[in-house]
C-alpha cells in the first residue's frame, strides 16, 4: 500500500507541474486550455495517496 501511495504521490506532483507549464506557456498543454484543470485532477491523486497512507498506517497499529 506503501508503494501506492507513492505512485499516487509521483502522479499528483507530475500533474501540478503540467499545470505550472501550462501557466507559464499561456497555452494548451497537451490539449488542456486551462491550468486549473491539471491543479484539480492533482488533488484527487493526492487526497487518494493520502488516504492509502493512513489506511496502511491503521493496519500496521491493529
């Protein structure tokens, strides 16, 4: 579960620099007009990284 939350973690970081580029570049990225759209997918991996987190961190204290 570690490693899931990991891959998780490596997605929700490569998104947020996508939408950075887009920013920056002031055009599409990968045919994604807005930079906000990267941000929000970005925080649904990392809210589910998150959550595999504490799901391994329960099992390790039961």
């Amino acid at each position: 579960m570690i490693i899931v939350s990991k891959i998780l973690t490596a997605i929700g970081a490569l998104l947020m620099l996508f939408g950075i580029i887009t920013f920056f570049k002031g055009s599409s990225f990968l045919g994604v007009g807005y930079a906000v759209n990267y941000f929000h997918a970005a925080t649904s991996f990392l809210v589910i990284a998150l959550c595999a987190k504490f799901i391994c961190k329960q099992k390790k204290t039961e």
